[in-house]
C-alpha cells in the first residue's frame, strides 16, 4: 500500500524530542520516541511526504545498572553520530538568551518496505563558535534543568523550522508537533508571518495562517505531565517580545508558560492516542477540539523473525498492507504454537546470558517492560505474594520476567524497581522472578515475542495509549491489562487477552482490583494455558488477526493522512514569503 502522487498536495514536518529509530542511535527514551521512529518507518512505506526532526542527543538518555539489590544507578549513553548519521554542511543561526546558536544537522534516511526513503534530522549544538554551554543543549535527553529543557525546546521548535527551510523543504510545509515539546515552532512560524511589520503586530488572520498548518498529538493524561516554565525564565531565554506575545496569546498562566497550551493554540487539528485518552484530553482542555486516533506499533519491525517467516508463508501481502494480518484467522494453532516456542526459547536464552537464571522454556511466562514510574504500577502483582506462590505451585508454575528504566529523578520509581527485587527473593523458589537492566529496542523485540502474557498495570485513565502490548499481540503474545488507554479498544474478553479491574468496587488501588488482578491469573489464563492449550493457541492467533491487523501505525498514519493532514476540506493558508536561508 502507498500513496498515490493526487493524495499529496504538500509535505510535512514531523518534531519530536525524542526518535527511536535504532538502538544504536541513542536519542530516545521509552515508547514516544519509539512511536515516533515506527510513524516514520510507516510514513517511508507509505511514501508519504514526510520529514523528522529531533535533537541529536549525543550522550543517550541513560545507561541503567542494577545492583544486587535492585538500586539503579545512572550514567551517559553516548554514541557517535558519524557512525550512523550523515553530517550535513548547511548551518543556521538562532538567538537563546540574546545568543546567536548555531545550529547543524545530522541526516538519517528511513528506509520503507518498498525501498522508500525518507528523511530525519537530528539537530545539533556541539558547534564550533558556540560557546560551552550552548554546545551541550543537544546532549542529554531529558536532562538538566528548567533553563535546559526551555532551550533545548527552541533548539527543536525554532530552530527545526529553520534547519527546515535552509535544507530546501519550502514554504508549504504542515508541521506536526508530536507532544508540546516542540511547540515553540508556532512562534517561529509566526514570527515569519509577520516578519514585514515585527512579531508584536500580529493578528487573528496571522494566527489563523500558523494554525493552518500545525496538527498536534497530546499523549499527557495528567497535567503534572505538561511543560510549564516560569515566565522570568521565559523572558530570559525567549525575549521580551516573544514572551509578550505568548501573554497575549493567553499561553501563559498563573505565571507561567505551558508549552501544551501554546501548542493547542495553535493547531487546527489536535488529537489524544486513545479514544478514551481523546475524551480524558477533551476534560483537560474543554475549550479545545480535540480528537482521538489510536496509536499502533509498526508491524514488520516489531514482528520476531519466526512470525514474520511464518506470516510469509501464509500472508503474503501482509508487510505492504498489514489489514491482511486479518487472514492470521486461516493459519493452524499448531504452527503459531510452535512458532512462539521457538521465539520463546530465543528469550529463555537471552535471560540465561544477561542474568545467569535458567527459565523454563514450558512455564507460563509473564512479562512486563514499561517505565518504571509510579502511576504504571509494576509491583501491583506482589500486592499479595502468598497468593501468588499459590498459584504457582497449585496451578501451574509462573515465571515473571521484567524490564523498564526509572528517570534519573525518580526515586519512588526507582524504589519501585527495588521493591520487584524484594519480591524476586522473597518468592525464590517458587516464582522465578528476573529484571533485564537497560531495556532498549533490541531487547524489546526479544521480550514482546518470547513471553506468554503482557501483563500492562496502569493507574486508571492516566494510560494514554500504551503500545508494548499491541507489539506482543503481532507476536501471539494476548494481553492481561486494566481497561485504559488501547486495550480499551483492543480488548475482547477471552478472545484477545483478558482484562481485570473491571467489576463493582475494583477501584484502583483497591483491595477488590487486586483479587480481580489474581482471580484471572488462577481462575481462568492459568488454567486455559497448562490445560488447554488448543483455547490458549485460539486466544494468541486472535491477538494478532484482530489486534495486530488494525493497531499498528500504517493505520495509524492513514487515518492521520486523511483525517488531520490532508482532509477534503482542508485548503492550507499561503504562507506569506519568508527570509532567505540563513547562510553558513
């Protein structure tokens, strides 16, 4: 499936602060970046117009090591960029703090199914002229402080407009800021609206223009997850004359700078990664429409290589169109069995390397690999550890195996790694427990083919969408969650996974969501593994012919093409004509 030539009209600039594109170009964290590196490998296959941009990132995020008794320590990631990334020689200028940045980028190029290649650019600062500190701003993920994270976020948004232009992508560009962080684009596009008569005399009709070309994608359910910066930093780092205009604009509250707002501001079409997550979104931001396309995962990249020999042999057209995944419904239980087995024997061998632990390639295996922060809940499954050893010894042997980073200021997600540790000893014997330390995209793939179950524990409705599950369920891997985010949608009780919470007085955090949580686990997957295994095959092809065909990001990014890019009665605003590159 590609697009044809009539469907595109203009092309499209895709920002996000993080990439995830290969585990060796280190500029992501966790399931934004990935999202974002699956779109641009679904955009390539597509051959739709699209470019990335992000920063370069050169020390990673982190590298986690866990001590003997779960601790994590940090340190940098780096990596080398000449590596990887194709320097290019054109440079621009920005102004930070009264400043001039200078500013380079690094080119990756996305190659689709198809042999289509798109570009990524990775923004950098490490420049001869800058001064010392400027060199940094594109070094850490998430990293440093209020002044760091504020300055890298006109580096992504003002100065990825310019690198932009001064590579010869044009005036007719849509921009798509994937979460707030890139929002200051919309100023830098202003300004260039009103370049003839200053910034500080724009008008609704200048407004409109911007807003006509930005689509935004919020995937924050909580506002404590938004972007907010004081405004003497703002005026500081900005000027006085951009931060009077975010004023105006009415982006600035009690104070402060919220970078959601001005993205909503300034976005004509703006959507959540849920349907659940668009209404939790149309709560938060009630003067806002905001609408809801579901995140996906993208297919070929997050299938194993025993399934993805298997859909070959039976699904021919599956990787050009993954709606064929449909016809996974027609391939025997026998062969998607033996299939997982031999990608479950691949993880079995990837613990005993990492960990020195010997799993048992024939025991119900569950797993979990997510942030490890409080709202997601990791531990909830040890809310009762007698229960636990219960089911392990009475109704079939369970195996836990987990994975996942805590931010380097996390504590209380950093003790919640701990606290899976003191589990693991405390159930030595009887559950086998193990953590993989620094979970990346080559671990991923092993991890989400080679367990039984994805276990998925969020605090209800703060899981905006989730896609750790929807890449296990391309693997006939089904799903035990709590109805948020995508399972919502994807779920089909006893058909495509299971899911608990869900009953009267299972509250989050409540006694009765608790032994819902265990009651599944003893009552009804359990057993349907360890004794009928022909349901429990029946249940794992459901997941990818059901699941797999429609969550993935080839979906996605149609319904993004058709629904927010390029809908019918969209015209584009003409942007008026812009200053010449910067030269360098």
């Amino acid at each position: 499936m590609r697009l044809t030539p009539a469907v595109i009209r203009s092309k499209l600039g895709y920002f996000s602060m993080e990439i995830g594109l290969d585990p060796r170009i280190r500029t992501y964290s966790g399931g934004l970046g990935v999202l974002a590196g699956d779109t641009l490998r679904s955009a390539a296959d597509l051959h739709a117009p699209m470019v990335g941009v992000t920063l370069l990132h050169r020390n990673g995020y982190m590298r986690q090591s866990l001590g003997a008794d779960g601790m994590q320590q940090d340190a940098p990631y780096p990596w080398n960029p000449a590596e990887m990334l194709e320097p290019l020689e054109r440079q621009i200028s920005i102004r930070i703090e009264g400043r001039e940045v200078r500013i380079r980028a690094w080119r990756f190029m996305v190659a689709g199914v198809t042999g289509h290649t798109i570009p990524v650019y990775f923004l950098d600062t490490d420049v001869d002229g800058n001064d010392a500190w400027d060199r940094t701003l594109t070094g850490q993920l998430y990293g440093g402080d209020a002044r760091y994270r504020l300055c890298q976020e006109v580096v992504l948004g003002v100065g990825g407009v310019a690198i932009l232009q001064a590579l010869g992508h044009g005036p007719d560009l849509q921009y798509h800021m994937n979460e707030g962080h890139s929002a200051l684009l919309t100023l830098a596009l202003l300004q260039r609206q009103t370049r003839a008569r200053g910034l500080r005399t724009f008008t609704d009709a200048d407004v409109e223009a911007v807003r006509s070309r930005c689509i935004f994608t919020t995937h924050t359910p909580v506002p404590a997850g938004h972007d907010k910066f004081a405004l003497d930093l703002v005026q500081q780092v900005l000027g006085q004359e951009q931060a009077e205009v975010l004023q105006k604009l009415e982006c600035v509250h009690e104070g402060r700078l919220n970078m959601t707002h001005v993205a909503l501001r300034f976005s004509r079409y703006i959507n959540g990664v849920a349907m659940l997550h668009g209404e939790v979104s149309r709560d938060m931001f009630p003067r806002f429409p905001v609408n809801a396309i579901t995140n996906g995962v993208h297919a070929v990249h997050w299938t194993s290589a025993p399934f993805r020999k298997l859909f070959d042999q039976h699904i021919s057209q599956w990787r050009r169109d993954n709606l064929y995944l449909r016809y996974a419904l027609k391939i025997p239980t026998d062969e998607i069995r033996s299939t997982h087995a031999e990608a479950k024997r691949t993880l079995v061998d990837e613990i005993e390397q990492r960990t020195g632990v010997r799993f048992d390639p024939d025991a119900f295996t569950i797993g979990y690999a997510r942030r490890a922060t409080v709202y997601k809940r990791g531990n909830l499954i040890f809310s009762d550890t007698d229960r636990l050893r219960r089911i392990s010894r009475e109704v079939g042997k369970l195996q836990l195996v987990y994975a996942g980073k805590a931010h380097p200021q996390d504590a209380a997600g950093k003790e919640m790694i701990r606290s899976i540790f003191e589990a693991g000893e405390e159930l030595r014997g009887d559950v086998e427990i193990v953590f993989l330390e620094n979970y990346d995209m080559n671990l991923a793939l092993k991890y989400v083919a080679g367990v039984d179950l994805w276990l998925n524990t969020p605090r209800r409705p703060q899981e905006a969408s989730g896609t750790s599950g929807m890449k296990a369920a391309l693997n006939g891997v089904p799903s035990l969650s709590v109805l948020d985010g995508w399972w919502v949608e994807g779920h089909q009780e006893g058909v495509t996974g299971w899911a608990f919470g869900d009953c009267p007085g299972c509250d989050a955090d409540t006694p009765g969501e608790i032994a819902s949580l265990y009651d599944k686990l003893e009552n009804v997957i359990v057993p349907l593994y360890y004794g009928k295994q022909e349901e429990f095959a029946h249940v794992m092809r459901n997941a990818i012919a059901l699941n797999g065909s429609f969550f993935n990001t080839q979906r996605m990014l149609l319904q993004y093409l058709t629904n927010a890019y390029f809908p019918p009665d969209h015209q584009p605003a003409v942007p008026q004509p812009e200053a010449a590159p910067a030269r360098g």
